[in-house]
C-alpha cells in the first residue's frame, strides 16, 4: 500500500504503541529529549548542534538518516543545515523553496506529513539526487516552530525498510523540533548581536578615524592658513605703529600698512568661516536641509540644478552627511559629467532617507572605471572623482548604502540611502550613542 498525506490522518493514530515510538520505549524517548536538550545547550555552534542532534534522533528512533532544513531569515528558502553521514557534507548546498517538495509542504502549511512508501508518486515530492531518495521508503517530516509559533525549519526522518510510523513517533519528533526551535533562534539571536557587537567595534574606529582626519584638517588649515595670516598682520600692523611713531610721523606708510593689515584680517576671517562651515555647513542651521539642497544648487551656475525635496527634519549629523554628498556629487558632476541639467530629491521612503542626485552627463561604465581606478598610473580620467569612496564611507558611517548607476551617453545617478533619525533621536540608526563628525 501507498501511503502519502498529514500525520494526523494516519490510519494507525490508535495503534497500541501510541504511548512510545515504534519500539522505542518510554524511557528511551525521555534519554533522547534529555541528550537533544543537552545537545542544544553545549555552546556549540548551529550546524554542529543541528548535526548532533540529527545523529541522536536517528540513532534513537531506528531510522536510517535525518535531515534538519532552517529557513532562511526572509523566510522564502529552506537550507539544509544539518544531516547524518553521509549527507552531512550536503550542509549549506541543498535549498527548497517553501512550498517546494514535501520539506516545503510542510513548511508553508505547518503541518507533519508521513510518506509510507512510493515517495514519488506523492505529488509534493521532488528528487533531489544528491539526497538519493530512491534508497529510502517510509519518510516523517514535521515543521521546526518556536513556542511563540514562528516557523523556523524542518525536520525529517528516512527509513530504507517500509515504516509504519505511528501519532507518537510524530509527536516525539515534535518535540524533538520544538526543543531544536528554540536553540536555533537563541543561536540566532546570538549570531546577530555578535555581528551588531562587531559593526559596533568598526564603526567606534572609523569614528575615530575620521576624528583624526578631521583634527589634522583643522589643525593644517590653521597652520598653513588662518595662523600665517595673523602673523603677517601683526608685522603690518607693528610696522603701521613704527610710521606713526617716527619723527616725522609717515601717515601714508602707516596707511598703507593697516590696509593691508585690514585685507589680512579679512582673509583670515573667511578661512575662519571656511573652517567652521567644514565641521557643518551653516546653511543648514539657518535654512534646513531642503532649503539648504536649493542654495546648493545655485552654487553651481554652469549647471541647470532643479531640487525636489521634502522638508525633512532629521539628526545634525544625517542632514550634513545627506549635504556633504549632495555637494560632492554636484562637484563631480561639474568636473567631469560634461552635463547640462542635473536633478536632486530628496524623500523618506520605508524608513529611510533616500538622495538621488541625477545628470545628463555623457555617463560611463563603472566596471571600466574601476580597472582605471586600480591602474591608477595609466592617466585614465577618473569620472567618479575623488569623493565617492568618501561617500560611500560616509554611508555606512550612517548604517545606509551608497549606490552608483551609470553608462555611456545616459549619465550618472548617485543614490544615498540612509536610516531616519528625527532630531533627537540615536544617530548610526540607532547603533552609536554619539554623533560623528561627518565632514
């Protein structure tokens, strides 16, 4: 007889061994949740727990090789995770979509399902080779669900004999998943804040980074600059006092001198202003980010500029970073676009700040400019400009993205898409408790 269909529909719910698995007594059923449980609770990483606890389940319940299928964080895939020998090499390789094969019946409609025997005439089933499903009969495959109800896998069991598994064989396997479950989010969960923990660590030291970078900036400008200037004001002006004190007084010198004493002080306040507008530009103090995007624009008189952004009101440091590159695109695009007319906008879309910044630029291939980037000595011309790896260091500063599309004759869009942070909410999308100075 062919059997294929749900575990609770077996015809053998009332069969006499109900209380324990198919010859597997009810001590045993308990030493096989006990070692799962310890199993689960070794500190070993996922795919080496999910491969002790495939080989424990086989070797307590007679049957001949099991596999453990997780879904996939987008909750589209199932992966084999966790096998006996000789399969377990297969870890990682084998994917089912859900809804896919008898794996994927059972993952979407979160229901156990038993296969007695002629597998392939079950139309949910699908050959895999690699999983050489010709040499097994009888097959159990029950949903992996966490207490909470989240579906987090599968797991089945193959025997080569003909099996007759019973309610108990389905619900022991069921609570051998449901113990698994638990342990899988844990591990998860644990992945993740490692993973957070590890993002946190990098973005501290490009903080840092930056911190420095941004001091040495400083610091050289009022070296080279600002420094150097009031220097040479104090001469002008001593030499000013020298002509008023000199007998005769010299008027026209001393004149002279704090004229250009006075064209000294000017220059060395508009470096001081330059300076202070590269920690954050003060347009965005006085305007907003939307109003400031439009200034932005005029700045560049040999470009057609037109802005479509929403008033969005966000952290400092999001609105200079979204700022920063919107400048150093535009700059880019002055430089080597050969453009005409060039549109930005701004927007909030699915939690995210989104700057597109478009040309009708004669474009390039990004693929081409990367090999030049890399032979940078052949004197190719670099379209992108020396910004972009500055965008894009900024982006992820931010937890967002920086993307670049372009091709010959149809220009270049530079998008920025960064997580939205009100004033006063976390900055780094929530990550880092202070704000970095994004320059």
């Amino acid at each position: 007889m062919t059997g294929g269909h749900p575990a609770g529909g077996h015809p053998n719910d009332g069969h006499p061994n109900d209380g324990h698995l198919n010859g597997v007594d009810a001590e045993r059923e308990a030493q096989l949740l006990f070692q799962v449980i310890n199993t689960i609770s070794a500190g070993l990483d996922l795919d080496r727990m999910l491969q002790g606890v495939a080989t424990l389940v086989t070797e307590t319940t007679a049957t001949d090789v099991c596999f453990v299928h997780l879904l996939d964080e987008k909750g589209r895939v199932l992966r084999l995770h966790g096998a006996t020998p000789p399969f377990d090499v297969l870890a990682g390789e084998i994917e089912l979509a859900v809804g896919e094969g008898v794996s994927g019946w059972v993952a979407e409609h979160g229901e156990p399902v038993v296969i007695l025997d002629d597998k392939a005439a079950d139309p949910r089933y699908r050959y895999i080779p690699a999983l050489r499903g010709e040499e097994f009969t009888s097959m159990l495959s029950v949903p992996i669900v966490t207490p909470l109800g989240h579906l987090v896998g599968v797991l089945n069991v193959h025997t080569r004999a003909r099996r007759e598994f019973t309610g108990a064989d389905v619900e022991l396997l069921r609570s051998v998943a449901g113990l698994v479950a638990g342990a899988i989010e844990n591990a998860r969960l644990h992945r993740r804040l490692a993973e957070r923990e590890e993002a946190l660590e990098s973005f501290a030291e490009r903080i840092v980074e930056w911190q420095e970078r941004e001091s040495r900036r400083l610091a050289g400008e009022i070296h080279d600059g600002i420094s150097q200037r009031i220097v040479s004001l104090f001469f002008h002006l001593s030499a000013a006092a020298d002509a008023i004190a000199a007998e005769p007084a010299d008027p026209a010198v001393a004149a002279e001198q704090v004229g250009r004493a006075q064209e000294l002080a000017a220059a060395a306040l508009d470096e001081t202003r330059s300076a202070i507008a590269g920690l954050r530009p003060p347009v965005l103090d006085d305007l907003g980010l939307a109003a400031s995007l439009e200034s932005l624009g005029h700045s560049f008189p040999g470009l057609n500029v037109r802005v479509e952004a929403d008033d969005l009101r966000m952290s400092g440091h999001v609105e200079t970073a979204v700022y920063r590159t919107a400048q150093e695109a535009l700059q880019n695009v002055a430089k080597h676009a050969g453009a005409e007319s060039v549109r930005i906008r701004l927007s909030r879309h699915a939690g995210r700040a989104v700057l597109e910044v478009s040309d009708d630029g004669t474009g390039f291939d990004p693929a081409a400019t990367a090999a030049a980037h890399a032979a940078a000595d052949t004197g190719l011309p670099q379209p992108t400009g020396l910004g972009l790896s500055g965008m894009r260091e900024r982006a992820e500063l931010l937890g967002g993205t920086l993307e670049l599309s372009s091709a010959p004759g149809r220009g270049t869009t530079v998008r920025l898409a960064v997580p939205f942070t009100s004033r006063g909410g976390p900055g780094l999308g929530g990550r880092l408790p202070w704000n970095p100075p994004l320059v």
